[in-house]
C-alpha cells in the first residue's frame, strides 16, 4: 500500500509540473520583457501629436539622415548634368530633399528631438563612392544607390504611415510618401536601374518567401474575370470622395507649417 501510494504521488506530481510547465509560457509570455508589446509601450513617450514610439523617432532621423546624403548626391548630377534624364532626377532629389528636410525640422522641434549634421558612415562611403566614379560608372551607381535606398525608406515611410499614434509623424510620412515615389520614379526614368539586383535584395532579405499563384503557362490564353455585378440604378449608391490632396508650399524657402494636433 506504501509503494502504491508514493507511485500514485509521483505520478500527480509529474502531471502537475507538466501542467505547470505548459501554462508558464502561456501567461509570463505576454508580460516579459522583450515582447514587441512590451517594447512598444517601454519606448513610447508622450508627446505634443499623440503617443511617439521608438519606431516613430527612428523614422524622423532616417528622414533626415536621407536629405544630408541624397541632397549632396543630386547636386552633384546636376553639376556633372552626364545625361539629362540624371540631371532632371538629380534636381527632383535637391527640390524634394529641400522641401523633406524643413517639414522634418519642423516636426523635431515640435517633438522636442535632436538631429543629426552628418551623414552616417555608410551614407559617406556612398557619396565618396559616386565622387570617384566617372562616366557610365557613375551615372549606374547614381542610378542604383539611389534607388535601393529610396526603396528601403519607401517601405519604412508606408509601415510607420499604418501604424504611428502621433500625428505630426502622420503627417511628416505623407510628404515622404510623395516625395521618395517621385524620386523613385525619377530615377528609374534614367534606364540605368538593376530591377534584378533589387529583387534579389529583397528576397535576400525577407522573412518569408510566398509562393503566390502559379505561373503563367506559355501559350495559354487566360480566362477573363466576370465583372463585378453593378447595383441596381434605383439603389443608393455610396460616394468614396478622395481625400484633398496634401498641402505643397509655394516656396521651397520658406515651407507651410503642417496641420496637427495639439
């Protein structure tokens, strides 16, 4: 009776650290430090425009580190002018920069946020890089450091646009939006864009690697979608207005304040 009494003792207390050991994870999890939750709220502070998270001062730098390099980088095409299509991109990054880095001063120091005066050490090398180039060399380089870069802040500008609480950030990554797209666009017009190497870029360094539908099979002639039905003339049709487009100053000198809450 002993032995099977301490058996039967062993055995409820093997199941209740078992038990145990599956419920841990499940209520410290939420609660530990290091979970994106946790980081989020341990990053945030308050500030004038809503809740500012690290990610969102994070960006307010990038902006500004992009202007400090990307600007000196159009400059430097319009000096060279090695093509016209380089010369107008390089213009269309000295305007937009010029515009992008007084909204982001002027976002700083609603926020109370310190920037920096220098390109970061791999910002240099590029420019030191495109300096040294001559000829095809460097308007490929132009062409494809550029735009890799503006690619990169392109997907950051769309995150932070989703998901910031601070409205002068909100607003801050509208401006980016249209101006690295135009940028963007620019640079692709000069012909000298690798789209291969930025696809391998990018698969390099994603998460995950969807395998989307199936390929085309050549040859075959795809069926056509069955249009939407469209609703009945005498129903109420709901109207989708487009929101006003975002105020652009007049002058590039001297920008209008953006619109925020206080």
């Amino acid at each position: 009776m002993r032995r099977l009494s301490s058996g039967t003792g062993l055995v409820l207390v093997a199941l209740a650290a078992t038990l145990l050991a599956l419920l841990f994870p499940v209520w410290s999890y939420a609660d530990r430090s290091g979970t994106p939750l946790a980081d989020l709220d341990a990053g945030t502070v308050a500030a004038r425009g809503g809740p500012l998270s690290a990610a969102d001062r994070d960006f307010v730098v990038r902006v500004r580190l992009a202007g400090l390099w990307e600007g000196p980088a159009g400059q430097q095409a319009i000096e060279r002018a090695p093509s016209a299509s380089v010369k107008a991109a390089g213009q269309h990054l000295v305007d937009g920069h010029a515009f992008l880095d007084a909204r982001v001063r002027e976002v700083a120091a609603e926020l109370g946020m310190e920037l920096p005066d220098q390109p970061n050490a791999q910002q240099q090398g590029w420019l030191r890089r495109l300096t040294a180039d001559t000829g095809t060399a460097y308007e490929r380089d132009f062409a494809n450091l550029l735009r890799a870069a503006h690619g990169k802040v392109f997907a950051l500008v769309a995150q932070i646009r989703a998901t910031t609480r601070n409205s002068l950030v909100r607003g801050l990554a509208d401006d980016a939006n249209t101006t690295v797209l135009d940028h963007i666009t620019m640079l692709e017009a000069t012909g000298f864009v690798d789209f291969d190497a930025l696809a391998r870029d990018g698969a390099a360094t994603a998460t995950a690697s969807p395998t989307g539908p199936p390929p085309p099979t050549p040859g075959a002639t795809p069926r056509s979608p069955v249009p939407l039905t469209p609703a009945p003339s005498d129903a109420a049709s709901p109207s989708f207005p487009l929101p006003p487009p975002a105020s652009r100053p007049k002058d590039q000198a001297s920008p209008e304040p953006a619109s925020h809450t206080p």
